[in-house]
C-alpha cells in the first residue's frame, strides 16, 4: 500500500438522554474522533464515554469546538468577539482534555465544527481567534508538540494556525458536495449533502488513491487531504464509515490516524 488516508467522523454528538451519533459502531471503522465539547452538542457523560471507548480502540480523539448553540446543533451564524471565542475554543479544548487524559490519552488535534468550520474558511478574524484559542488551552500531543489543527485546504484557519506555528492538516468530506473553487456547497441548498451510499463511496476512493474530487459543477478539483470525514449525524452513518473503510482497503489505501 503506497496511499493511506485518516478516516474522520463526529462523535458524542448528543445531550443527556438524547443521543444522535452510534459513537460504539463508528468507533469501529474510524481512526480518528472528532468528540463534541458541549457547546453544539455533547455534555459531561457522554464526552467521558466518547474518550474512554475512543481510548480502547485507539483511535485519536480531537476536540470538535463550536460557537455557543445547542439549540441550532452549531450550524447557525454567530458573530462573537474574536477574544470571546478564542476563550470559549480554549475552554472546550480543556473541558475534552479532561475526559481524555482520565481514559489515558490525551487530545490529538483540534477541528471546528458547522457554521464556526464554515466561517473560518475565508474570515481570518475568527480563524484567528480560534488559532489563538488552541494556543491558549496549552493543550499538547504526548510528545508536546503543539496540536494540530484540522480544516479545509486553502482556509483562512490553516493559513493562521500555520503562521501561528501549529501544524495543519487537510481534510476532505465523503458525504458533501463541493464548489468549483474548493468550498462546501452550503447545506442550505439543494445536494449539499450526498446520501446515496454508492456514490459517497466511490467518491471517497477516488480521493484517497486518485487524489481528486468532483465538484457538483464536474469539475475535477485536486485534493492532497490527509484525513477523509463522514458525517456521524447522517443516517446509517456507521454502516457507510464501515463500507468506506473495506473498499478503501480493497483499493490498497491504507486507513491510519495522522496524529
């Protein structure tokens, strides 16, 4: 095998009694978690249990920060002050690494979540605010690197966070549909997100052994990701992860964590 690939997923993404994402059956396919911190979704349980089967598996677990909106899953707009969200992303940041350090482990990187993933593609305030909210955690790798932080190629939050001196990592989605210029169709319009299980697998092949994707548009687009994400909230999210990981494998690409 001459290609490998991270394989990504959203995880600990309920409240209380109210569970959205199968963290166990995706546990089982995924090499990386990205767990909820409590501000989009996610509350003190559930982060602990995400980090303690995450740590069994040894899959990495990575603080998945939000603005502040449980009520719209942190997928609506916000404007906050870049000095409140860079101490609202430390805050998550730490709040995980609690839960992970008593599982063993620790936090192995860092990936906004929604409408905050979204915003710091091109709005380099907020990109650097969150950039200034990993430092400011004083969260570390176990070897005490800085975290790496985890987005979309060519965003403002890679450019800031690789300034800053972190290091960055670029994902691709499986299950969303892309623009011509590299950016995620919004989920606000139609085709935004890919159900049919067939294409989103074939889709995630191409990327990883071919290194390209197509836009909604056809146009083929170039993608160096180093890590792949499928959506834990869409439905029969663990079977596809799982479907994804066994043709990934059949097309000699080798699914392994990048932290």
């Amino acid at each position: 095998m001459d290609r490998k690939i991270d394989l990504n997923a959203d995880l600990g993404e309920g409240f209380g009694r109210w569970q959205l994402t199968d963290d166990e059956a995706l546990l089982a396919s995924v090499t990386s978690a990205n767990v909820a911190c409590g501000f989009h979704a996610g509350d003190p349980v559930t982060m602990r249990r995400v980090c303690e089967l995450a740590a069994e598996r040894g899959v990495r677990i990575g603080a998945q920060v939000s603005y502040r909106d449980l009520a719209g899953f942190g997928r609506r707009a916000m404007d906050v002050p870049a000095a409140e969200l860079a101490a609202e992303v430390a805050y998550q940041i730490g709040a995980l690494e609690v839960f992970a350090r008593a599982a063993g482990v620790g936090v192995a990187y860092v990936k906004p979540h929604g409408a905050l993933y979204n915003r710091v593609v091109r709005d380099a305030e907020q990109a650097a605010a969150v950039v200034a909210g990993v430092r400011l955690s004083g969260a570390a790798t176990g070897d005490g690197a800085p975290l790496p932080v985890l987005g979309l190629p060519g965003s403002r939050l890679l450019a800031a966070a690789a300034d800053a001196g972190l290091p960055t990592v670029e994902e691709a989605f499986a299950d969303r549909a892309y623009r011509s210029d590299g950016t995620l169709v919004p989920r606000t319009e139609p085709g935004a997100v890919l159900h049919d299980p067939e294409e989103v697998v074939k889709r995630s092949v191409r990327l990883a052994r071919d290194g390209e994707i197509v836009a909604a548009d056809g146009t083929v687009l170039p993608a160096g990701a180093r890590s792949l994400c499928v959506h834990g909230d869409t439905p029969a999210a663990a079977r596809l992860a799982r479907r994804i990981r066994e043709e990934l494998a059949t097309a000699g690409v080798l699914v392994r964590a990048f932290a």
